[in-house]
C-alpha cells in the first residue's frame, strides 16, 4: 500500500499537466473550428499508434510505428542528460550543441570512412559519449573554477558548435544536391533503413536498445549509488553537501561530463540514426525539449521513457494531424508548451495540494 501511495505521489501532478494541456490543446483546437478529437486521433495515427484509412506500398501501422521509434530514441538520451544535470542543481541547456558536436565529430572521423559496421556502429557511440563528456565537463569546470553560469556557457557553446561547424560543412562536406551534409555510410548508421522484414520496408533503429539500458544503468546511477547520493545533496544545497564532506566541485564536474555524455548519445542517433546528415546552420529542438521531457517524467529515468513517448508523438503526429484533421502543426507546438508549464509548476501544485491536504485533516480533527 505504501509503495502504491509512494508511486501515485510521483505521477499525480505529470498526469495533471498532461491533462490540463490537452484540455488546453483541445479548446485552441475547438476555437479554430476544427474537431479536437479527430485532432488527437490523427496525432495517433501519425506515430503508428492507431491505423490509418490506407497506406504506400511496403507500408503499414507497423512501419510508422517503427519510423516513430527512430525518432524519440534520441530524445530518451537527451531527457536523462538533462535529469543527470538537474539531480546536482544545474540546468543543462546545451544539449542540442552537445548533440551537434558529437554528431559531425562521428560522421566526419567514423560516418565518411570504409570501416565496417561490426567497428563503425560501436565507434560511433564511444565517440559521441567521449565528445559530449568532454563538452559537458567544459561546462561544469568553468561553472566550478570560475563560477561561469552554466546556462551562459552552455548557450554561448551552441551558437559557438552550430556556426563553427557549419562553416566546415559548408567548405568541406555539404552534399551540393541537398545543401546538407553528405549522407554518412551506411555500415555507421545506428538505424537500419529501408530494411524488408516480410512484405514491409521499415527503419530498424538499433539505438533504442541502447537507449533502454541506459535508463536502467542512470537509474542505477542516481538511486543506488554513492556518486548519485552526492550529487542528490549537492542538488539540495551546495553549501550543506560541503558541510557534510562532499566534494562539491567534484560532483558538480561529473554531473556535466556524464550529462554531456548523454547528450552526445542523443546526438550520435539523431545525426547518425535518424537522420544520417547534418543541416548546416540549424540547431535541432530536441534538446530544448528534453527539458520539457524531463520535468515531466519529474527527472525519473523511468518517468522520462513515458513523457518521451507522450511529448515526440505529439511532435511526430503534428504533420498527418495537419493533413488528416486540418489542426495547424503549431498547435502540438502549443500542447508541448502548456506541459512545460504546468510541469514547470511542479513544486507549486504539490505545495498546494499538500496545504489543502493539512487544512482539509485540521478541520476535519476540529469537526470531531
């Protein structure tokens, strides 16, 4: 009964800004004279989650299903970067630089060469985990040795990461046909495209697999570790995690490097996964709302696997829902922001909640 109480307690104020913004997100929908429900239905259809009225040949419900797999794989790593970070007090908003970077260093050193895919696909993880630490333990080691605001340096590092390595795509590897990067090998892509299983052509993303290990392994990480003790205590309050004999500055470094490690994950299987090249000049979204992501899962690793779900089909779907119930594709825009919100609001609502808890067991004690 406990543990029922304990779970209920974690997903009551996540489950109330989803309904809310769906709420929201229903009367914007009914206010621009389009139905909500159908909208909401074809936001399902969108990612393989209801069946469409007909499909392209090789297609089905399957097919999209896995497309949409593909595309919130890379969000999963970019929502725990952000809870790791959150966990130690500090706001990691650099994850799309960090992704990017990790991205173009795979691409160019693995996604370009003729290694094969028994070497090319786990050097391309190794190395976005290796860039994205490095970037993220920068950002920690000037917010600990200069006391540099990590959301200042982390933002000057994205405009930094996307116009610098923009300049060498466009001088050394842009695909003159696309204006993009040139497409990556297929022997290091971590997504298998186009692959026949059965009569049914689909993208095989490898990286999910990876993605779900890895909630299991943070999890670990955060709940069961000493490391993730002091990063909890440093979170709470700096000054009484060095009162206690934690090394503050440690953590704080560790709690960058790893959460830049998991931005460089998220980054090696969007541009590499997903995607296959790189979009010069452009600074993806996934990183920006990863923190939608993560609040909503309240900064639980398994609570993130559910919100990623929630939020990328709401991304995802916004273009059939577009075609399929004429609702502009901003209005998932919208929705995503009224979750942010509200999951924002967090510690208020449970504040408040709890306060008409005590007044409502107060009065009920004066009854008696």
């Amino acid at each position: 009964m406990k543990k029922f109480t304990k779970l209920w307690n974690a997903v009551k104020i996540p489950l109330l800004a989803i309904l809310c913004s769906l709420v929201a997100g229903g009367v914007i929908i009914a206010v621009t004279g389009s139905n909500p429900f159908k909208a909401y239905y074809a936001l399902l259809q969108g990612g393989g989650l209801a069946p469409k009225s007909s499909y392209a040949s090789y297609k089905s419900m399957l097919t999209d299903f896995m497309s949409y797999v593909n595309y919130f794989t890379p969000m999963i790593f970019a929502a725990l970067a952000v809870a790791v970070a959150l966990r130690a007090g500090l706001f990691n908003i650099g994850v799309s630089g960090q992704m990017l970077a990790a991205g173009f260093t795979a691409s160019i050193v693995v996604g370009y060469s003729s290694l094969n895919a028994v070497l090319a696909k786990p050097l391309v993880v190794i190395i976005g985990l290796i860039v994205g630490g490095l970037v993220g333990a920068l950002i920690g080691f000037l917010k600990y040795r200069f006391n540099i605001n990590e959301v200042v340096s982390s933002i000057m590092l994205n405009y930094t990461f996307q116009y610098v390595i923009s300049f060498f795509i466009n001088t050394f590897f842009v695909d003159p046909v696309s204006r993009q990067s040139k497409e990556i090998s297929a022997a290091s892509r971590l997504t298998l495209m186009d692959t026949m299983v059965g009569n049914l052509k689909m993208d095989i993303p490898l990286g999910i697999i990876l993605a779900l290990l890895t909630v299991v392994a943070v999890w670990f990480l955060l709940e069961k570790t000493k490391l993730g003790y002091e990063l909890k205590a440093v979170g709470y309050s700096r000054s009484a995690a060095k009162y206690a004999g934690i090394k503050v500055g440690r953590s704080m470094v560790l709690s960058m490097t790893i959460s830049g490690a998991l931005a460089g994950l998220a980054g090696v299987t969007y541009y590499l996964g997903y995607v296959g090249s790189i979009q010069p000049k452009v600074l993806i979204s996934t990183g920006f709302d990863a923190i939608a992501v993560s609040l909503l899962g309240n900064n639980n690793p398994f609570g993130i696997v559910f919100s990623t779900i929630l939020i990328t089909l709401i991304s995802k779907g916004s273009t059939y829902m577009k075609s399929a119930a004429g609702v502009d594709a901003e209005i998932a825009s919208v929705i995503t922001g009224i979750i942010l919100l509200f999951s924002a609001c967090n510690a208020y609502i449970k504040w408040k909640m709890e306060r008409n808890r005590r007044e409502k067991t107060n009065k009920t004690k004066e009854d008696k």
